[in-house]
C-alpha cells in the first residue's frame, strides 16, 4: 500500500505503522476470542453431549431392565435401537453385572466397539477422544445395579463448529481490515499528508537554501497546525537573518575587494619602485666599482696607507652593495616574472652550483652528497634562484667546520615530493625559525657570517609562486635542514 | 420369534404326557433328565431352565405389585407340590429384598391356605388339580406361575415357555386384573403372549 508522495520516502511511514499496529491488535483480539469462544464452546458441546447421551442413556437403562433380567434381547436390542436416531451415535450396549455385553446395536456393523468397566461405586463415567465420547451409565431398578448401558457418540459436530468458528473469524478479520484501512486513510488524510508535505518543504528548503518556501497552513487547528505555523515562522525568522547576513556578508566582500585592490596598486607601485631603484642604482655603483678597481689597479702605489685602506674599504662596499641590490632584483622578479613550468632536473642544478662554490673557493673542504633523478616541474630560471640561495646559505654556514658536508635530497610523503638541503653548519636558534623567511632579518650577526637578509626571503618567494612550501629545522651549532615542495 | 397362530394353546394336547399310567415313568425320567443335564450345565456354568425360573420368580416380585404389601413382614414364595427348583430357588432369594421385605420359599404339598401366599408356583405335579386350586384363589391377590403348558388358558397368571431356547413369559392380564395385583408394564414387554380382556391376543412386540 503507497501511502506516501513519490518525492519523500520515509522507510516506515506513520500511516502504515497505524495500519500495522490496528490489525495486530485486531488478530491478537480475533484469534483470542475465537480461541476463548471455541474452547468455551467445546466445553459446553461436550457436557451438553454428555447430558443428553446421559438423558437417553437412562431412558434406555430404565426401559431395558425387565429385558435385562428376562434375559429378552431382542427387546432390549429394540430399545437400543431406537438411539439411532441421534445421528451423533455410533453405538450402544447393554453390559451385565459380571461384564458380559448382553445385547448392544452398532451403527457400522463392522466398526467394533469396546466398554471399559464402571468404575466401582460410580453411576455413571464417560471416557472422550478427540473424535468420539463414550458414556456409560449404570442400569439401576429398585436401587439395585443390574447393568450398564453404553452409549458411544461421534464428536463431528466438532468440526462443523470448528469450520463455523474459522468462518466467522474470517469475515471479522476482512471486515476489521477494511476499517482499518479506513482509519489509516483518514489518518493520513489528517496527519500524514500534512506532515509529509511539511517534510517535503523542509527539505527543499535544505536542498535549495531557499528559506522563502513555507508549507500549506492546517485547517486542523490542532497540533499539526501548531507545528507547521512554528515552522513557518522559524523559516521567515532564518529568512530574515539570511538576508542581513548576506547583505553583510557582500557588503564586507565588496570592501575587501576594494581594499585588496588598493593594496595591490599600492604593492606593484612599491615593487615598481624598488625595482626601478634597485635597477637604477647599479649603474652608478657598477661606475664606482670600477673607478674603485682602476684607482686600485693604476694609482695605488701613488697612495699611501691609509689611501689604500679606504680605497680597499671603497671597493668591499661596493660590492657588497652590488650583492645586495641584485639579491633585491632577485626578489622582486620573484614576485613579478610570469611562472613558466617545464621538467628540470634538480639534481644536476644542485651539480652545477656545488662545482661553482668549489670553484670560487677551492681551498674549503666540504663533502657534497647530492641525490639522483631530483626530476620537478618547475620554472627553471626561479627554482635556480631558490636552489642557489640554499646551497650558498649552507655553504656560507658550513664555512667555520673543518669538513663540512651539504646533502641536497628528497623524499616521497603522501601525494608530494619533499625535497630538502641538509648542512652541518652553524644551525640557528629554532625559536626564531619564523623570522628566518621574513626579508633583512638575520639571526647572525654580520661579523659571523656576512649576508643582505634577502636570499631565504626570495626563496619562499619562488616556492609560494610555485604553490609548494618552505620549512627549516635545525639547532644552534647542529647544523640545519631546509624543506621545500614545489607542487602546482 | 416363534409365535402361536391360534393364540391359545388347547391344554389337552398340550399336555398329553400329564394323564395316563406313564406319568411317574416320564416324571422320573425327567427328573434324571434334569438332574443329569443340570448337572453337566451348572459344571459348564450355564444355568438351567430351573435355575432361570428360579430367577423370573424372584424377579416378579420386582414387577409386580401386591395391595397391603405395608402390612406384609415378608414375600412369601410358595412352591406347591414337586419343588423342580431344589435350593436354587431358596439360595437366590436368601440375600435378596424386595420393596425392604425379605423373601421366603415355602414348600408345599397340600393346598390349604395357599390364598395367603404373594406367589403360588404350581409344580408339575399340580396338573391334575390346577383348576380347582385356581378357582380356589378366585379374586385373591396372589400371583400364579408355573411352566405347565396351557398354564394361563387355565386362568393362571404367568407361564413359562420355551422358546428358541430361552425361557420366555406368557402373561394372562385378565386374569391379574380379577385381583388388586398390578403387573408393571415392563414386565409385559419381554412377554410373548399376553390374554387380556375377553380375548387372547399374540404379543404385540
């Protein structure tokens, strides 16, 4: 039976349940009563039997004893042939005194029957089956026992009743069944339909975000109708909170993105800018690099000491000043160049500039163990920069160990390649590993180790490009490991 | 069923063993007879003809109602002339009681006072002189049995008959309904025969 909408499907509706829970109560109460009813009935079936097979036992009794004691048989063959007209009786005797069966008639002639004994004292004792009843009763004249009659009777009256009863509870149970489902109709009409419609509503209201939907209002008037009203009004109070949440919600979204354009106006101007100063100064530097070495080269024997010394100053601030400016180019190209992706082979990068540090200072002892087939996809130009920034940084740290060693390497974690450069330099206090990646701040002093304080900065500049990350580890003096992923 | 077409049995042929110089020979062949076959029965365990007369007597005294039966310390049986029961008779009803009155078999040679007795047994002796004893108890309440053939023709009450090997009854109502003896329907059942009012009539079962 479909007692729902095709949209909402609930496994067990509340229509059904009702319906269940009508017919199982009326078959417990139906099958109880035929079952009290039947057994009452065949109680009194069986003592109405044995009354009235008691009843005509007597009769036959009290009209055989002359019979019985003129030992006249066909008399009392003739008194007990007229029990067949009870259609109930299958036969009946007449026993003597001593157990003998005097005369007795039998139904079906071939259906032999037997007669137990009276017990001792009893006038009258009758022994049933579930098909038959045997009564006997004693024969008594003159308060004198002179026999016992024996009436043997079908019980197939039972079945009839049995059938009757089966009948009868059938055409109870249809007639229960169809007023069951006519409660079950209306209840549904009632309550179920209002309820599954309210379900159906609420959940389009979840599937669609649209709190505008509200459900058909009862005309019940009961609780039904106060459900839906409360619902109906939850739904306009979300409504209502929906709409000032988005209102603020864009009206945020829009000065955001006001904002954010601004600042990145703000942002290109300033790159624009540092890069144009950065660009621009290098020429005058590069001019006083080089008036610094013709002066060194070609007058420095005119000079005396302390002319030397300053020029000597002169051209290390010069350069250093250079380093520092094309850092400063490097990190602003990490942030503008357009990102070209391509297959690059880290491993001979990290190759070839180990050969280059070894070539500029042969002098050093620095075991390089650098891994094969580092194979990412990745812009060549930026991944060089970032690769060479590690590199020099555990070059420059491993520079006060007697041997140092630098790892270049990489290892599979989950879906990503996590590439790293291991030294066993100086290390860095792990306390202040989050100002490691901000630009000009340094945690050595510039007498330990010289540096502009760029260099990390542009390599998370190139990782975040590459849409990967940039992570150290490390402790004073035990050297430090860089981690990067380069995922696009 | 054997059944009498006339209705009456004629006492003369009925009984011609009864007259002549033969009758002690017949007597006492029957008696050996009797004595010889009752023997063999009772060893068998069937009664005999006697045994079950013996019985019927006591029975009537179950079916049959007598009038100033309150006064009565007793059912006296008489058994007049040759007693055919021996102690049957007596040993079936020394136990027995009947309406709370003990039964009591006399025997009896003479036929003085027979009229005070309930029931009057005539023995086959008594065929000579069975009118003149019934005529003698003309009106008086006492039942009248015997096995004698013709027995009720003779205005006897119940007679005892042969029939198919069984003792059977033939019951003369005219006769009872003279005196204040009431014979139970009951009793009239199992009979064969039965005469009453001005004419005999076969059983009607």
């Amino acid at each position: 039976m479909t007692l729902l909408s095709p949209s909402v499907k609930p496994p067990k509706s509340i229509s059904s349940r009702l319906l269940r829970l009508n017919l199982l109560v009326t078959i417990t109460a139906l099958v109880l009563a035929v079952i009290a009813f039947f057994s009452y009935d065949l109680v009194t079936y069986k003592q109405d039997l044995i009354s009235s097979l008691s009843a005509e036992a007597r009769i036959a009794g009290s009209n055989s004893v002359s019979a019985l004691l003129f030992n006249d048989k066909q008399t009392a063959q003739s008194t007990l042939s007229a029990l067949s007209s009870s259609a109930d009786v299958m036969g009946a005797a007449i026993v003597t005194n001593d157990g003998k069966v005097f005369t007795q008639y039998l139904r079906q002639p071939d259906v032999a029957l037997e007669f137990p004994p009276l017990s001792p004292g009893r006038m009258q004792q009758h022994w049933s089956s579930a098909s038959r009843v045997l009564l006997a009763e004693r024969i008594v004249y003159q308060g004198k026992s002179e026999g016992t009659v024996y009436i043997a009777a079908r019980l197939q009256e039972l079945e009839h009743r049995a059938i009757q009863f089966l009948i009868i509870a059938a055409v109870v149970f249809l007639v229960c069944l169809i007023v069951a489902m006519l409660v079950a109709a209306s209840f549904r009409r009632t309550v179920t339909d209002p309820i599954i419609a309210l379900a159906t509503m609420l959940r389009e209201v979840t599937r669609d975000k649209n709190y505008s939907l509200r459900a058909p209002p009862s005309d019940d008037g009961g609780e039904i109708a106060i459900l839906i009203d409360s619902f109906n009004d939850t739904l306009a109070q979300i409504e209502q909170r929906d709409l000032a949440l988005r209102q603020t919600r864009d009206e945020l979204e829009s000065r955001v993105q006001e904002r954010t354009a601004e600042l990145k106006t703000a942002n290109r101007e300033l790159e624009a800018f540092s890069y144009t100063v950065a660009h621009d100064l290098r020429g005058p530097l590069d001019a006083i690099g080089s008036i610094g070495y013709i002066l060194q080269q070609g007058y420095a024997d005119k000079m005396d000491d302390e002319g030397r010394e300053m020029l000597d100053k002169l051209r290390q601030s010069s350069t250093k000043m250079a380093d520092l400016i094309d850092d400063l180019l490097n990190l602003s190209r990490a942030g503008t160049s357009a990102l070209e992706r391509s297959t690059v082979d880290l491993s001979k990068m990290a190759t070839d500039i180990a050969e280059e540090l070894r070539n500029i200072e042969p002098e050093r002892n620095v075991y390089f163990w650098i891994a094969p087939d580092a194979i990412a996809l990745a812009d060549a130009g930026l991944v060089r920069v970032a690769l060479e920034n590690l590199i020099r940084n555990a070059w420059k740290y491993t520079s006060q160990r007697l041997s140092g060693r630098i790892e270049f390497g990489y290892r599979r974690a989950d879906e990503h390649i996590i590439y790293f450069v291991r030294d066993n330099g100086a290390g860095f206090n792990p306390e202040l590993a989050d100002r490691l990646f901000k630009p000009f701040q340094r945690l050595h002093t510039q007498g330990e180790f010289a540096g502009t304080g760029v260099g990390l900065a542009t390599v998370q500049r190139i990782i975040a490009r590459h849409g990967g990350g940039v992570w150290a580890e490390g402790a004073v003096n035990q050297g430090a490991t860089f981690y990067f992923t380069l995922e696009g | 069923m054997a059944f009498n077409p006339s209705g009456l049995v004629n006492p003369e042929t009925a009984s011609p063993q009864l007259t002549g110089h033969c009758v002690p020979c017949f007597y006492c062949f029957c008696w050996f007879y009797c004595w010889v076959v009752g023997a063999i029965a009772t060893q068998n365990g069937h009664p005999t003809q006697d045994d079950v007369e013996a019985a019927y007597l006591y029975n009537f005294g179950r079916f049959v109602e007598w009038p100033l039966i309150p006064s009565r310390k007793a059912l006296d049986i008489c058994v007049l002339g040759q007693n055919p029961f021996g102690g049957t008779l007596d040993r079936i009803v020394s136990k027995q009681r009947v309406n709370g009155l003990s039964l009591i078999v006399v025997g009896m040679k003479a036929t003085h006072a027979i009229g005070s007795y309930v029931i009057l047994f005539f023995g086959a002796s008594e065929a000579s002189h069975l009118d003149r004893n019934l005529s003698a108890l003309n009106g008086l309440p006492v039942l009248t049995v015997s096995d004698l053939l013709g027995f009720i023709d003779h205005g006897g009450m119940i007679q005892f008959a042969m029939e198919n090997d069984s003792v059977r009854l033939e019951v003369n109502l005219t006769a009872a309904d003279k005196t204040d003896l009431i014979i139970s329907s009951q009793l009239l059942k199992v009979t064969t025969h039965i005469i009453f009012g001005k004419l005999s009539e076969g059983a009607t079962r």
